[in-house]
C-alpha cells in the first residue's frame, strides 16, 4: 500500500509522465518490497514552489507506507536516482519525506488497510 508523490515546478512537457510514473511504480515496489499492484503514484508538475531561496527546478518526493519501514542508504539512493532520472531535478534539489500511514485511517476497495492486512492473514 505504499504510495510514491513527487511534487516538481518543472513544466509537465520537460517530464516524460508516463515513462516516469511507470519507472518510479517499479522502483518503489522494489524499495518497499511490496507488489507494484499496490503501488501507487503521482506526479504533479507545473507546481508553484521554491527550495534553497530560489525558483531553479526542484521537488518534493514524500513516500508514505502503512507498515513500519526502515530508512537506509539503500532506500534513499534508489529513490533519489530514480527521481533524478526521471523527473530531471538533481540531488541536491528535493527532500525526500518518509511517512507512516495508520492503516486503520486509509481504505482500500471498500474497507480499511488495517481490515484488508487482517483478512489476508486469515487466508493463510
């Protein structure tokens, strides 16, 4: 149930949206070790924001998850490579904001989180 937003003032055409939110689907699957049919991202561009005192391309990248997660040099590298890549705003540009999520305030195909861990735990 993770979820990847990446917040840039870069215009929607400098980033390629499709090819980015597909590549960085996959990264935070495998960061998270989750399915990437749990993943969910978004994009937003053409956001009014500064970083540093200036209005030069940047972001804000937030990763939020509902289960606790350790944050390693792994877990940052990986994602901020893949914000470089495919969003085009460099390392020393964004934040990366980690999150955890109650599952028990987030829902899911009609129930919340913290029902749908419950019910796969009794399906095995």
């Amino acid at each position: 149930m993770p979820v990847l937003i990446v917040t840039t003032n870069l215009d929607k055409i400098a980033v390629p949206m499709n090819e980015a939110i597909l590549d960085l689907s996959k990264v935070t699957a495998k960061v998270s070790g989750k399915p990437e049919a749990y993943i969910s991202v978004v994009l937003n561009t053409n956001t009014f924001m500064s970083f540093g005192g200036t209005l030069e391309p940047s972001a804000l990248v937030e990763f939020s998850t509902v289960e606790k997660f350790s944050v390693d040099k792994n877990v940052i590298n990986e994602l901020s490579e893949a914000v470089c890549k495919n969003i085009g705003v460099s390392k020393d540009r964004f934040f990366i904001k980690f999150n955890i999520m109650n599952p028990n305030q987030i829902a899911y195909d009609g129930k919340t989180i913290a029902d749908f861990i419950k019910d796969l735990q009794q399906q095995k």
